[in-house]
C-alpha cells in the first residue's frame, strides 16, 4: 500500500511476495477489483479476498502477515518470512 505514495523499502517487496504467494496458490489476485480506483481503495483499506480452506492455516498465517496494511506488521526481512 505505501508503494502508491512512492515510498519503498524491504517491507513493499515482502508485499509483493505476498501477492505472488496467494496468486499462486489460488489463481486469482488478493484483491480482484478491475478499476483502478477501486483497486487503490481495496488495497488501502479492505482485507484481501479469503484464501480456501484447503490452504494450510501455517500458510495462511505466512501470507496474511506479509499482506499487512501497515509495513510494521509484515516481516522484517524475507529470511524470516522465509523460516515461518
């Protein structure tokens, strides 16, 4: 989400991981809101789509911390996100 303002750091590259991950794993994007607007506003402010049953809950865990809002939230580096 802080990408949209321009700011980058290991936590946006984390979210995207995140992104893939579920993409991956589901075949659809987190967020599927086709207009821009719509997409900016989902990102900024709604939970991503759920993610199957089928899904390990550990994995669900993974992705749901590095889909954090806020960049604080999210892993502090890919070796972490790595280990869970």
């Amino acid at each position: 989400p802080e990408a949209l303002d321009g700011k980058r750091s290991v936590q946006t590259d984390i979210w995207s991981v995140g992104v893939n991950l579920y993409q991956f794993l589901t075949g659809n994007l987190p967020f599927p809101q086709k207009e821009p607007s719509a997409l900016i506003a989902a990102i900024m402010m709604r939970d991503f789509e759920l993610l199957p049953d089928l899904i390990p809950q550990d994995l669900k865990d993974v992705i749901a911390r590095a889909l954090a809002k806020q960049p604080e939230n999210r892993y502090l580096t890919a070796t972490e996100m790595r280990e869970d």
